[in-house]
C-alpha cells in the first residue's frame, strides 16, 4: 500500500477547503486511532459542531483505503482526510494478504527433485577416488577439502550403494552425490570397469534407506551353505525383518560373529542397540516412581508429569507455553535421571545471558553443584574434565569450539534452553550441537510445533536424527512450496497428522491446560542485556550522578539534575532512541517480538496482552513492530481524551485482531482491563506501588481467567536491576512521604544524617558490572572504560528533552489517605543499642522524606510539604509509623 499515492488520490477529489480543515482537525489532535488490524484501521473523530466523537475507519483492501462512518462506505471529506494524515502518522503500514499458489510434491515426485539435486552437484564435484581391488569397494573417495569417505557400490543397475557419510544413513535414497559419483568415473573408465574383481566380497547385512531402513541382507551370488544357515533362522524367506522383531535379532550378531562371509554394517548395531534400550526405558516407565524429594520446591502436578515424560526417553521435548516453570522440570528431570540411570554429567546449553540465571535456579532447587564454564580454551577443556559437578553450563558459542572436548570428557544428559538457536539446520551452530555425544537429550521450548515446521524438524533431527527422517520426505508430507521459487516454502498442511506423531517425544501444555493448578499471580522477571551504546550512555550518566552525589550539600538544581541523570539512565534501558532520537538500540525490543511470536505464539492465539511503558516513545517503536508483524493494536495515553478511553476499551475486547493495548501510566488507574491474562512491563516503574496498580488493571472482578502472568523486563547491570531489588526506592518509604506542601530548599546530606537513598545510589554507580567471562559476546578489549566526569554539553540537551514523550499518572489521580505502615531498617548492626537504632533511623526517615519531596516537585511541579508529618518511634521495638495527608 502506498500512502503517498492514496493522499495524492484524496488531494485530487477534495477541495482546498475541505483539505485545510482536514488539516486542522489533524493538527488539532481531534483525530484518534482506537485500533489498527491488518484489515481495517478505527478511528474517532472529534465532530467539533457536533461536540461528540463519531467513529471513522479505513477498510484495507487491495492496497485501497476505503473511508466509512457509521458501518456504511462513505465518501472522503475533511474527517477522513484527518484520519488519513494521522494514519500517515503512524509511519509504516499493513500489506493486505495476497493470494499465492501452492505445489504439493508426491513422494515419488520429490525423490525425483532431490536425486537430481545430488546428480547436479556430483557433476560438479571435483573428487579423487582411491579404487579398491574389487569393483564393489570399499574406495575411499575425498571432496574437494580432504574429508574422506567409504564407498560401497551395492547394486549396479539401481546405481544404490552405501557410504558412511552422514547423507547416506539418513536419506532413504540408496545413494549420496559421493556413490554417483563413483557410479559415473566407473562407466566413463572402461579399463578401470575391465581390471576390478566382480565378485561381490561377502553376504552384507545393512539397513536398507529403501526399505525405511529395515535391518536387510544382500548377496547377488548363490549364499554359502553357512550363512544360508543363519539367514533362514532369522529372516525366514524374507530379505528383512520387522522393526518389532528386533530384539530377537541379537542371536544373529552373536552367532556370526567371527564369520568371515558375513559384514553387518555398524548401523544395524547401533539400531538393535536403540531398540534394547527402548525396551529397557518402557519396562522403566511402567515400574519406577519419581522421588520428587530431592527438588527443594513443590512442583505443579503438570510439571511432575513433564518430569515423568522426559525421565523416562532418551529425546524429549517440553514445549510448555512461556512462564509455565520449563527450566525447573528440565533441573529436576536432570537430578532423577542422576538417582536412575547413575549419570554423572548434565551440560546445559543455553544463551549467554541466561547462563547465570541457571545456575542460581539449580543451587536454589537443588543439592547439585553448577558450573558455568568460562576462560581461554585450555581452561575449559580443564573444566570439562572435572568431575567434582554435575551441572555445566555453557553458551551455544561456546559449543561451536569445544564440541570435541566435550565429547572427550563426556556428557550423560544434555539440556538445550531457547532452542531457537538449533532451529535451522544449516547452521554451523546448530552442527555443532549434533557432533555433540550424551546419552540422554532435552529441549525446552515455548515456541508451539504448528509454527515453522522446518524449524522444528531441525530441533527434532538434533534430538533423534531417525524420528523423520531425511528432510525431503518430510517436506512432501506438510510443506507447501511456491510454484516459482524452487525453495520457498508457502504454507503447511497435515498438521493434525503431525501433531498427533510428535507426542512421542514432545509435551506441551498452555495456560488455559493447567490454569487451576497456577497461583493467581504469576511474575516472572526476564533479564536483558545491554548493547555497547547503551552501556557507555548508562556508564556516563552514572559517572554524572557519582560526582553530584559526592556534594555535602544539594541544592534543588543539583536535585534537578540528578533526576534527570536518573530518569535517563532508565530511558536507555528501554532504546537509545529515547536519548538521541537517531539510533534504535533495544534488545527489550528484540525479546519482546521474539516471546509475542515465539513463546506466545500470538498470531495463532486469540490472547489479548497489555504493555505498560512509562514512554509514549517506546509505543511508537513497538506499535512499529506490532504493524510490522500485522498484529492490531490500541495504544492509550495521556494524549487520549478521557471520555474515548472507554471505546479503545472496547476496540480491545471486542476486535479480535486487537490483541495488544499499549499503555502508559495513564492506564495505571480508573480502566477495568480483564479480557487480558497476559502484562508486560517494559520498564519497571520507580514507586512499586505503581507497579500493582498496573497489575490491578487487569487483576480484579471479572477477570475471565483469574490466572495472571506478568512479565517484568529489566536490564542487566543497569539502575533497573536497582529498582527491581527494591534497593532504590521502598515502597512504604515512597507511600509515606509525598505530601504537597514542602519548603525545603537545602537538604543534608552530611555523613551522620545521610539519606538511605542516597547510600544505595552510591551503591548503583559504584557497584561494578557482572563479571564477562571469555566466551560472552562482549570481549574485554570491546569494554569501554567509564568516564569520571560528566559531559556538561551533554547533560544540557536531555535536561531540555528528558520529559519528551513522559507519562505520568502521578499529577490526575490522587486520594485523601491515612497509611499506617511499620518500617523495620535491615541496614543496621545487630549489636547497635535498639534506641540509638530507632533514632537514627527516624533520622533516615526525615532526610528520605526531604529528598523525595524534591523528586516530587520535580515531577509534578506542585511543592509537597514535610513539616506537619508526624513520625513516631517506638524506642523498644524500632516500629516508625507515618501519618500524613496526600493531594487531591
């Protein structure tokens, strides 16, 4: 759709006058957006001679913008011009859905593609092939970088043969671009053909890629009176037996063992092998409980049931909906696979910024010990060989170099967190990942198997190559392919087929599944990282409040500025487009598109989610990414005239392509939002009573599902993690004080009355990042060093803009009310005289109270007074309580 056309189309139609008031009423903000799709966009308009708001929309189709009023088409004026401009506003649009066709392949049809992919490339190859003596093989042929392979030509007509490539034990083909390769020098060399032996050297037992890899023989002669022997035993007159007869089949191995007519290829092995431990896994099932004692928390009965499903398979995935507790099934599956199967060594594989996180959840839940393994190669390879853990933990980048060392030291149980990096799997990482050797594989995932099947055929394929096979059969079985582009994949189909094979290895549960078993508030915390722009914007705001805090004295400009300081540190914790208005920095940007569509899997949900930003100028960025992405959306702000909040309420509940309200603090107070179960806090506020009034929009009579899940983002290493340890701001301190009639125009900090708040800002600027090990992302010689003085030209442009765009509830709502709240300080030595600790902390009270009635007046430019505060100190028990009287 272009914009620029559709105005140009409006400009032609309408007359000058009706373009300027069009104009006016766009400038004047009297146009608002209730609620975009990526089939309509609804508006309401301000009817000014009317005095009432009219509601407009735009109908999408076919890249046309079709005005209508009322549920009726309708002409374009000045009202949807507005409408228009303000929908220009917005700076990207939604495509319209556009027909495509569809190629469905036949199975035989696709073996024909993929055979002839293999003939093109081996005629393009440039190998050197040793010949053996016999014309069967085994030659040994290398590729075009050394790697070396065994080719075995079994059938001369068929052109079938065997290798022990990677391609050749999985392809269901009979034959690799290696093997028609070979087929071909031979036909082309005559006396090469002439001079080998033509007797085939021995009866071969082999699993047969035509057969779905049936356990199969082969000999071309007249069988020798011996193997004739075993052969009949165990195959009857069939060349192959059934995959459920295998267990019987070990007789065979053992029988022919020193025979010298007989070869059985290592996979036949390896596959008799896999069904003995099958067997002993479901006899295991059957008999053993689980002793949940060992985990030190009292898991849901789902998760008990996850645990049951992935303790007793050698692949499995749990692919439960995001905040349903996945990690801790997936410790505890590890800690009973150690009391069952005696495994010794668990790895963890997961992103580099969660790798901390495991290990604090395994030494919380657990008796084990965690390892994250960091340094120089030598050192980790060391590491690995220690035996005195059970748990180590390691990024997949990690893998890519260490595969090898790994797999020396050994590993019984593997466990693959955010498995979206092994889900294409071409990948180098995802390889890396296969070359890996455990006994036992998990993968947790949120991301629902209906979405991008070739993904998770990759994530499969790296549990249990086997399961399905070579790609091309399972792309003809689902994958729909573009009539043009030979390898674009369209859509899907047979996903019921599917779904119902996969739950062999894979369980999931949603929400809605185990509701009844949820808590009613579930808060989850998701730690993000910081790129290096907005680590050296964070480190010199800090520098700048370490030199303001060092004063004895501040005045209210020094206050000012500290603020200011402060509020941008958060500001960049969300993007640095908040600071400069030029780059887009925001992993919390990044993760949150990545858990709506991955983990929440919110195209093919009918969920309705909130985001509270205190900044109108991160809805923009995700309402951007939401438009992108063709999710609808409303967004309310302080902008949003009061009497229309209601109809973007309505938009929400009752527009099933409006799954997301967007809201600032705005939203905090006086809206009833129970159609959403889901809230997203972008940015933590400073009052954590601001953050339950968040949770109350939504948490209250007539929540449908009285189950909620709130997701708190806060950025590593930065002033959020402050404010999300309560280390900054206390909630019953910052309740108690705001008062409106302050007077202060020194506060004193001296070292014997200085401010709590205060101490932990020293702390925040003081305290040193979280230590990068040397396979983080970030290596040391990228670390820029914190400067120790602030960049006054700097400070002087976000002094001037660090309100921009800032949303505040703080100064539309307020009560009268009397709060009794009994504060205990923890800060205090245990053997200070309890009167001297409740004096001085009294002392810590006033000087709080002093320097927050700043921040006040700072933000909401009213003076809030301390002097008629009454605290009372219990000299016995340490109990302070606080009488005072907010604004209306």
């Amino acid at each position: 759709m272009d914009i620029q056309t559709i105005k140009d189309q409006v400009k032609s139609i309408l007359s000058p006058t009706e373009l300027t008031y069009g104009e006016i009423i766009y400038h004047n903000c009297d146009c608002t957006i209730l609620s975009q799709s990526a089939v309509s966009i609804d508006f309401a308009v301000n009817i000014s001679e009317e005095n009432k708001f009219t509601e407009y929309s735009f109908v999408i189709d076919d890249g046309r913008l079709i005005p209508r009023a009322a549920d009726k088409p309708k002409e374009w004026d000045r009202y949807s011009f507005a409408c228009l401009l303000q929908y220009e506003n917005e700076l990207s649009l939604l495509d319209a859905k556009e027909p495509t066709e569809h190629k469905k392949y036949s199975r035989q049809g696709m073996i024909n593609r993929v055979l002839e992919e293999r003939r093109q490339k081996a005629a393009k190859a440039d190998y050197r092939i040793q010949w053996a003596d016999n014309i069967y093989g085994d030659h040994i042929l290398s590729n075009e970088n050394g790697v070396k392979y065994k080719i075995f030509l079994r059938d001369f007509e068929n052109e079938t043969g065997y290798s022990n490539s990677p391609d050749s034990k999985l392809n269901k083909l009979g034959t690799t671009k290696h093997i028609m390769y070979a087929f071909r020098k031979l036909k082309e060399d005559k006396a090469l053909y002439d001079r080998l032996s033509k007797t085939y050297p021995f009866v071969e037992i082999f699993c047969d890629p035509l057969n779905d890899y049936k356990i199969s023989w082969y000999y071309p002669h007249k069988l020798p009176i011996e193997a004739q022997l075993s052969i009949s035993r165990y195959f009857k007159k069939s060349n192959f037996i059934e995959d459920n007869e295998i267990d019987t089949f070990l007789g065979f191995m053992e029988e022919t063992a020193e025979s010298e007519q007989i070869l059985i290829r290592p996979e036949v092995r390896e596959k008799v092998e896999r069904r003995y431990e099958q067997l002993m896994l479901d006899d295991l099932r059957k008999t053993q409980t689980c002793d949940f004692s060992q985990i030190k928390a009292e898991l849901f009965p789902y998760q008990q049931d996850g645990v049951r499903f992935a303790l007793f398979r050698k692949a499995a995935i749990i692919a439960d909906e995001m905040g349903l507790g996945k990690t801790i099934q997936a410790i505890a599956t590890a800690v009973l696979k150690k009391d069952v199967f005696g495994f010794k060594k668990t790895l963890v594989v997961c992103p580099a910024t969660l790798k901390s996180q495991w290990k604090k959840e395994i030494e919380k839940f657990t008796d084990e010990k965690a390892l994250v393994v960091a340094g120089t190669p030598d050192e980790r390879f060391l590491q690995y060989a220690d035996d005195s853990y059970y748990f180590y933990i390691v990024n997949y980048e990690t893998v890519l170099r260490d595969s090898q060392a790994i797999n020396k030291a050994g590993i019984d149980f593997l466990i693959l967190d955010e498995a979206q990096k092994i889900k294409n799997f071409e990948t180098k990482t995802s390889g890396a990942i296969r070359k890996l050797q455990p006994k036992h594989t998990l993968v947790i995932t949120g991301t629902p198997i209906e979405n991008r099947l070739i993904d998770i055929y990759s994530i499969v394929s790296v549990l249990d190559p086997h399961f399905f096979g070579p790609l091309w059969e399972f792309s003809y079985q689902h994958c729909l392919f573009d009539t043009e582009r030979h390898d674009k994949i369209n859509g899907y189909y047979d996903l019921q087929p599917l779904n119902t094979r996969m739950s062999d290895i894979l369980i999931r549960r949603e929400k809605r599944d185990v509701i009844d078993q949820l808590p009613q508030v579930q808060q989850i915390d998701i730690p993000i990282g910081m790129t290096s722009l907005q680590a050296d914007y964070h480190a010199e705001y800090s520098a700048g409040i370490a030199k303001i805090i060092s004063k004895k004295f501040l005045t209210p400009y020094d206050l000012q500025r500290l603020q200011i300081l402060l509020t941008c540190m958060r500001m960049v914790c969300d993007s640095t487009f908040l600071i400069d208005n030029q780059t887009y920095d925001s992993p919390k940007l990044d993760e949150l598109k990545y858990i709506l569509f991955e983990k929440l899997d919110l195209h093919n949900t009918n969920r309705k989610i909130i985001i509270f930003s205190e900044w109108v100028k991160v809805h923009k960025l995700i309402g951007q990414m939401l438009r992108e992405n063709k999710v609808g959306f409303v967004e309310l702000n302080g902008k949003v005239p009061v009497n229309m909040r209601s109809e973007l309420i309505k938009k929400f509940e009752n527009t099933p392509e409006c799954k997301v309200f967007l809201s600032t603090e705005a939203g905090g107070a006086g809206l009833n939002l129970q159609m959403a179960d889901i809230l997203f806090n972008f940015e933590l506020p400073w009052n954590p009573a601001k953050k339950n009034q968040r949770i109350g929009r939504i948490d209250r009579l007539g929540q449908k599902s009285n189950k909620l899940t709130i997701y708190n983002f806060i950025t590593r290493d930065s002033i959020e993690q402050q404010i999300a340890a309560g280390l900054l701001v206390k909630q019953n301190l910052f309740d108690g004080v705001l008062d409106n009639n302050n007077t202060t125009n020194i506060v004193d900090f001296s070292n014997k009355g200085r401010s709590q708040f205060i101490q932990q800002l020293e702390k925040l600027v003081m305290q040193p990042s979280e230590e990068l090990d040397f396979e983080d992302s970030v290596q040391p010689d990228e670390q820029q060093e914190c400067v120790d003085t602030t960049d006054i030209s700097l400070l002087e442009q976000i002094e001037d803009r660090h309100n921009e765009g800032v949303e505040s509830a703080d100064s539309k709502s307020s009560d009268h009310a009397q709060v009794q709240e009994s504060v205990s300080d923890d800060n205090r030595s245990a053997s200070a005289p309890a009167e001297n600790k409740a004096a001085e902390l009294e002392q810590v009270m006033n000087n709080g109270m002093q320097f927050l009635a700043g921040l006040f007046k700072m933000s909401t430019g009213k003076d809030m007074g301390v002097e008629h505060q009454k605290i009372e100190v219990d000299r016995e028990t340490g109990e302070v309580v606080m009488r005072f009287k907010l604004p209306i």
